[in-house]
C-alpha cells in the first residue's frame, strides 16, 4: 500500500536521464518531475538536494583523514542538481498519476497465486479478488508470486552484505574543516562512510533551504562473513555498537534518534535463473538484489520498465506474448545484476586498503560516466524513434554504455583486485601501479578522473571547459570511442542539444509547462 517507505533514496545521473527518456518517449511529463531540482516548485520540499557522491574512507579507532575523501561532484547543467527521494511521497505521487491515466488499483491485496496458462494469466488475490490479463509483470522483490512458484531465486553472487537502517531525526551535517576544500558540503550530497568490511550512509532529506522534511536516512551495511549478526543486541544496539568503533562517524550521528521501526536483515543478495517466460515477466527487486552502494537499483528498475513498455506494445499489436519476445529485458537485467555483483564486491575488497579504494573508485567513475555518456547521446540522436533508442539500449550492461573497450578496461581491473592481498601492502603497491598503467593508457579517460589517480579528492565543480571542444581530445574523443557514443554527431549538434535541454529543464520553464498542464 501507499504511502510506504521504500530502499532507494538516493538518484544517479543515469536514473534521472531514463525518467527523463521514459517521460519523452510515452509523453507522460511526470515521470520526469524528480529528475532534478529544477522541478521542486511543484514536485514537492520533503525531497533533499543532492549535488555529490560523497565517501569517507575511515579507519578504526582513528579520526577522519581528510586526505581519505571522495566528493564527486554531480554537474549543474543542463538539468540541474539530483535528488535525495523521500520515497513515500514520490512513489505514492506515481501511483496516483498512474490512476489518472487510467490503471486500477488495488491497495492492501497480497496476491494468492498467479496461473499462467497458453491464452492468459489468472492472479488470484485475497479479499475474493481475481484478475485475468494477456500479460503479468512481478514486481514484488524477493517474494515475488512467480520467483517462488517456478523456483527460480540463485544466491551464488560475489557481494555479501547485510543491513540496519531506520529513519532519523537530529543527525547534523558532517563538519568538514577547512583541511577538506571541497566544492560542496558533505552534507550537500549522500555521504558514505567507507571502512574495511562495510559501509554506512547518510541520506538527508533538510539539506536545502527549502526543505520541510527533518528526516535523515541512516543505514549501515557490513559483510556478515566478517561481522555476523549480533543476535544478542537488539538491532539499534547493534548499530551504535558499530558507529562507536569510529570517531568521527561516531560524533555526527550520536544525537541520532529513529523515527521508524529499524530494519536488520540478513544477507541481503539474491538473483534469479529466468528474468521472463511466456506471459510473465519479473522486474526490479523481483528480479534480483545486490547492494544499495552506488545507488544504480532505481536505474536498473527504470530501465527495466522502459524495455517492458516498449515490448508490451508491440507484443499487444502482434499478439506475441512469448518469452522469446522478451528475451531483450531477460539479457539486460542480467546484465545489470552481473556488472553490479562484481562492481559492488570488488568495491568491499578495496574497502580494506585505501590505496586499492582510490583506483577502483576511478573504475566505478568511469563505468558510470559512459554509460551516461551513451544513454544521453540515445536520447539526443534518435528522437522519437523507439526501436532504433531500444536497439541500443539492450546493448548496456549498467555501466560503460556498451562501449566494448570499458568493458576489456574493467575485466583487467577487476581481476588485478580479485587476485591482491589487501594486507599485503607490497602487493597492493605493485596493483595499484598497473591499475593506474592501464586507466593512463587510455585516450579517452577524462582528465578530471586522472587528476582522482594524482591524489586529488574531488572532482570539478565547473564541468565546462573550452578544452572539451577540441578535436579528438575533447569531449567528443576520436576513433572507435567517439563512433560509438556519437555516431554521425558534431560538436554543434552537441552544443545545439545542450542548450536547448538547458532550455527546456529551467525551473521558470518547468513551471509555466506545470500551470498549463493542470490550468492554472
């Protein structure tokens, strides 16, 4: 039922574009309106600001080094900053804007069954309600009807981690010094406490001027290899235990108090052998899970819907409804859930020694680069031209766009991390060395991302630069990496592209579009 708290708080640039894409493509403008904060005029102030990923690699017993600091910032333009999503309130806004477009909702109705036969699927819920459909889409995370019916849950995934998190009132902004100069305050983004065996995040929602919601989201995740289940303590026991192992972690959230119920889970990653059949589909969470770190679930969901859509539309024409007709959404979630198993457990190894977070987190930066690179050049490139926008999209894999070199960068990274000792720092010296010969090896890797493997603790708050429009060594790049995320494009298609989004998404924009569209 709705409203109702939900995982997944915090946008990425990738999740936001798709809102943006779906918006376009099946010209339902809301799904756009948490894209950004150009459109909270009318979107709702329960919502925080987020204009950075920011980490914090702590050690044990020591306070902070700010030498240790991540802050990558997000750009401005054209869009404006992301969002901290305040769940209850945006997805309870998309399910009353999906009543307005005609869907029946059934609040408060657990599913019984779902029969899948030939012809139809029957679903069977309690309170006597029945419902026969041509199709069924199974989004209920990891007690999805049709995950247990067919026995199709795997757990052999790379990633291990378990959580507690809650809700919380009078946790203050993290107090960098001036040692840290960064572009924006900590609290100004979703911080993440980074140490060896897990993380912790900060997710607030009154970080703005605007704000009227006073809630923070705190929630600690840990390898439960490492650091089991702490039966004896209750579960907010369990999470101060922990915080008061690091000092400065300690000091910003000890005023803390929760406002909800904690949650503590077990080990929290699943999958699945079959994505789709005929007449059925999973989605999302249904699908499978890995872990919240990097915040990518939102647009692995969203990516999924896009896919269902346009599928669903053709299958209603031609009346296919077989699993082979779906095969591309099977193919991409899979994909998803691969690239983010090894990306997120690789993430946890070099959680252990700062030197291996410092490279590895330039891999994670540039996979998400990329891969915002691509799904913004689809949108700019093929217009309202759905197949030629799907045709592309069922080539990504979460992260690098599909582009096939990341993809031979990030297997030689991966394994240089999967082979160290952590705690070998000889070994994790001779690592780092080659991590940081194969990332300098590349012509196209940014410039800001090379001056992350210098020591530097932030990326540029300025994103545009007059070097991004040189030839061959600027945005656009040259030879196969600039054919496969621009094509045919120029640099004036670009720059026409840009400002007229930059148009488009202004606040002043959105909002005369907003009281035209409901009559004010």
């Amino acid at each position: 039922s709705h409203p109702r708290f939900a995982i997944g708080e915090s946008l990425i640039l990738e999740t936001s574009e798709m809102m943006r894409a779906l918006a376009d493509m099946y010209d339902v403008p809301e799904l756009a309106y948490f894209s950004s904060e150009n459109f909270a005029a009318f979107s709702g102030t329960t919502h925080g600001i987020k204009r950075h990923f920011g980490f914090l690699h702590h050690t044990e017993g020591q306070v902070h080094d700010p030498r240790r600091t991540l802050q990558a910032v997000i750009p401005n333009e054209p869009h404006g900053h992301e969002l901290h999503l305040y769940r209850q309130d945006t997805d309870y806004f998309f399910m009353s804007t999906a009543v307005h477009y005609g869907a029946a909702v059934f609040q408060n109705t657990p599913v019984a069954d779902i029969e899948v036969s030939g012809d139809y699927v029957n679903i069977t819920a309690e309170r006597g309600i029945a419902v026969t459909a041509q199709y069924v889409v199974d989004a209920g995370g990891f007690r999805s009807v049709l995950a247990q019916k067919f026995g199709l849950r795997v757990f052999d995934l790379q990633t291990h981690s378990r959580a507690i998190f809650t809700h919380m009132i009078n946790v203050p902004a993290f107090h960098e010094g001036a040692d840290y100069d960064l572009p924006f305050r900590m609290a100004e983004g979703t911080l993440h406490h980074i140490f060896d065996g897990g993380w912790l995040w900060v997710i607030p929602f009154d970080n703005h001027t605007r704000a009227t919601n006073p809630l923070c989201s705190v929630g600690l995740l840990l390898d439960p290899r490492q650091y089991p289940r702490r039966d004896d303590l209750t579960a907010e026991a369990e999470f101060f235990t922990w915080v008061s192992r690091f000092p400065t972690i300690a000091v910003q959230l000890r005023a803390g108090h929760a406002v909800r119920d904690w949650v503590r889970t077990g080990r929290i990653q699943y999958g699945t052998s079959q994505v789709v059949g005929d007449r059925w589909a999973l989605l999302g969470h249904a699908a499978g899970f890995i872990d919240p770190f990097y915040s990518k679930g939102l647009y692995a969901s969203l990516t999924a819907v896009s896919i269902l859509a346009h599928l669903l539309t053709q299958a209603k024409v031609s009346g296919d409804y077989s699993a082979h007709t779906f095969q591309p959404l099977q193919t991409v979630t899979l994909n998803f859930l691969s690239t983010a198993d090894r990306l997120i457990a690789n993430s946890y190894k070099s959680f252990k020694n700062y030197k291996l977070w410092q490279v590895y987190a330039v891999q994670w930066l540039l996979g998400a680069y990329t891969e915002l690179v691509k799904l913004n050049m689809l949108r700019a490139g093929v217009g309202q031209d759905h197949a030629k926008y799907y045709q592309q999209l069922y080539g990504l894999k979460l992260a690098g766009g599909g582009f096939a070199e990341f993809e031979v960068v990030a297997a030689l990274v991966d394994a240089l991390i999967e082979a160290v000792d952590p705690y070998d720092e000889t070994a994790v010296d001779k690592t780092v060395v080659a991590i940081k010969r194969i990332f300098m090896g590349l012509d196209w890797l940014p410039q800001p991302f090379i001056a992350l493997l210098d020591g530097k603790t932030y990326l540029p708050k300025n994103k545009i630069r007059l070097s991004l429009l040189k030839r061959d060594s600027g945005f656009m790049g040259k030879g196969a990496y600039r054919e496969h995320f621009f094509g045919g494009m120029t640099m004036a298609d670009i720059l026409r592209y840009g400002v007229s989004e930059k148009v488009r998404f202004a606040a002043p924009v959105l909002s005369l579009k907003h009281r035209q569209m409901v009559g004010i």
